[in-house]
C-alpha cells in the first residue's frame, strides 16, 4: 500500500462510518425525523453498519482501519509500520470531518426545523459523545476498557487469517471477508453493553472529527462543542488501544 492509497481509503472508509453512525443519532434525535426516538438499539446498530460500509470500501486501499487507536494497536503489534501511521490518522480525521458535513447537509432542513421549535434540542450528541454522568477518571477508565473490547479482538482475529475470516483491519489477506462482519458485529455489542456510560467513542477520530465540525458549522442554537471534555474519547481509546497491543504481544 502507497501512502496515497492509505490516505485516500482511511478518508473515504471513515467518511462513510461517519455519514452512517451520525446519521443514525441525528435520525433519532431529530424532530421531523421518520426514526425519531427509535432508541439505542438503533444507533447501536446503525454504527455497526457504518464500520461494516466503511470498512469495506477502504480495505482494498488502506486495510480499512478507520480508527487512530485500531491504527495504534496494529502499529505496536508489529502489524501496521510506523512510516504508516500518520497517513492512517490524517485519512481518518479528514474522513471524519467530511462524513459529519455530509451528515449535516443529508438533515439540513431538520437541522433548520429543530432551530424554529419553542423547545430546540442540543445537537452535539449526534456528532460526539458526551458522559451520562461527568466524572472524568471515570469516563476515561470507561473509554479505555471499551476500546479494549474493539482492539484486542481485532488483533487475535488476526490469528486466524490463515482458515478464511479475513479481512480484518490492517490485512490485505481478503479470504472469506468474514472478517469486517465479524468487527461490525463486535462494534454493535460494544454499543450494547459497553456504551452506556459515556456513548461508547472508542475512536478518537470519530470524535473529535465530528466535534470540529459541529464547532465550525452554521447549525442554529447549536449550544456548545463541550471541548472540556474532549480530550476523554481521544485519550481513553489510545490509551485502550495501547494496553491491547501489550496484552497481545505478551500473548504471542
């Protein structure tokens, strides 16, 4: 892979995450919208499809990980080279920016509408997390142990690129593609029953890409970005992924 190609796939794979798992909460938080209220199963759904369209679309470019710490995990897992990594990330916060722009312009009349209504609902959960209760040691151990439940599983999937269940991130060995089915799959029960805390980031890009653009988009009554809390879904899930990659090079 080219750094072009890595660069190229990451934007577009995660611009697509993006575009799905924000689409998904502005569906369900907007007014005016067909799928208001449908509830958490939905967004915990609808983000595991955006990692699966995502992930595909960038495997044939740039392995598809679409995820800073995913990249991370790989690069000290001796799976991904370090030369790699900073055209991973700039894909990545690049897709990510996009793919809340479009989620943007896709609701853009429900945006306008929420606006006009005598009780205007905050918009930032639908382009970033945000804590149930703010607690910040709390919240971090809560991003760490969550993106562990993404990483270390995509390193030991690995392990069994050789009976068929690849891709997985990072691997240009397609066999069945099980693999990224497998990871969507995994990225909906983490949002099951790891996301309940803090909204499950586990992506520091899929956070603070979105974070960015609600800060600089025109949306009416917008309220703030909360960039004092920010820094938990970036640091938690690197941090995650980090220990993942310890815990798997001491398992191999």
């Amino acid at each position: 892979m080219t750094h072009g190609s890595i660069f190229v796939g990451e934007l577009i794979g995660t611009a697509i995450l993006i575009l799905f798992g924000a689409g998904v909460c502005a569906a369900v938080t907007l007014n005016y919208s067909k799928a208001k209220d449908a509830g958490w199963v939905v967004i915990a759904f609808g983000w595991g499809f955006g990692v699966l369209a995502g992930a595909y679309t960038a495997a044939p470019k740039s392995g598809g990980h679409l995820n800073p710490a995913v990249t991370l995990g790989l690069a000290m897992a001796g799976i991904t080279e370090w030369r790699d990594v900073p055209y991973y990330l700039l894909g990545q916060m690049t897709g990510a920016i996009l793919g809340a722009v479009l989620t943007w312009l896709l609701y853009f009349a429900q945006f306008q509408a929420n606006s006009e209504d005598d009780k205007a609902l905050p918009t930032l959960g639908i382009f970033s997390t945000a804590p149930e209760i703010r607690k910040p040691a709390a919240n971090l151990i809560t991003e760490i142990i969550a993106t562990m439940g993404l990483v270390l599983p995509i390193l030991f999937f690995g392990k069994n690129l050789g009976t068929g269940i690849g891709p997985i991130p990072g691997s240009t060995a397609y066999g069945s593609g099980i693999g990224i089915l497998l990871v969507s799959l995994l990225v909906v029960g983490i949002g099951l029953s790891l996301g309940g805390p803090t909204g499950y980031a586990i992506n520091p890009a899929r956070d603070l890409g979105p974070r960015i653009a609600h800060s600089l988009l025109p949306i009416p009554n917008k309220g703030t970005s909360d960039w004092g809390y920010a820094w938990i879904p970036v640091a938690g899930p690197l941090i995650g992924g980090a220990v993942s990659a310890l815990v798997y090079k001491a398992a191999f």
